[in-house]
C-alpha cells in the first residue's frame, strides 16, 4: 500500500504566488484512496478493506463505497430464473447476490448450474 501525502498551498495575500502551506493531506488508512474531505472518494477512510475498488462481502457493509451495500458480492450465491418451475435455471439468467431481493417471484433457484444433468 502506498502512503499518499500532499501538501497543500495557499496563495493568501492573492497575489498568484504560493506563500503559506495548509498542512498534509493522508490517505489515513493507507489503502490508496483519500477521504472525500481531501478531495478523494474513500467512504471509509480509517478502514483499508473500504474503497471505490474493494471487494464487496455479504455482511451487510458497503465495501466499494457506491451507496448500495453488498451489491454483487464475491461471497454471494448464483440465483438462475427458474420459470417453468422444474428446479433447474433457465442458462444467462444467474445474478450474483447474498438472498432473493425482496419482492422478486419464487421462481428463482440457486442450483449451482442452470442447465439439467
């Protein structure tokens, strides 16, 4: 992981030169991402499994900081379209999810392969 560290200068008396330094903008948890107070899009910046690129889990946490949690989760299950009801998923229906979206018909199966034997 890479420490991000920039000062930040201030032309103070407005005459176009820099001659005053406000203090060191860090990436506080040393994921690469700074905080949206430095100018960053790191939601989290004290937690390094929370950035824009992180993983997201099924544990209720938006690691990838898009505002929707566990979305597409790499621990998710495989839900298929199962229209005809035959316990079988219909093949390039399968969404990657942690449960059945509320709402969604009860005609989705989390076979592990859409296709029969």
């Amino acid at each position: 992981m890479r420490n991000i560290a920039i000062l930040l200068a201030l032309d103070a008396a407005c005459d176009g030169t820099t001659d005053e330094t406000q203090g060191e903008v860090t990436d506080a948890d040393q994921d690469g991402y700074l905080a949206p107070a430095w100018g960053g899009d790191d939601c989290s910046d004290l937690d390094p499994s929370i950035h824009p690129d992180a993983p997201e889990h099924c544990d209720g946490v938006d690691e990838d900081c898009d505002t929707v949690v566990d979305d597409a989760p790499v621990d998710g299950a495989s839900f298929f379209d199962d229209g005809d009801l035959d316990g079988f998923g219909a093949p390039g229906t399968s969404v990657t999810a942690c449960e059945i979206a509320a709402g969604c018909p009860t005609t989705i199966s989390t076979a592990t392969t859409p296709t029969r034997p």
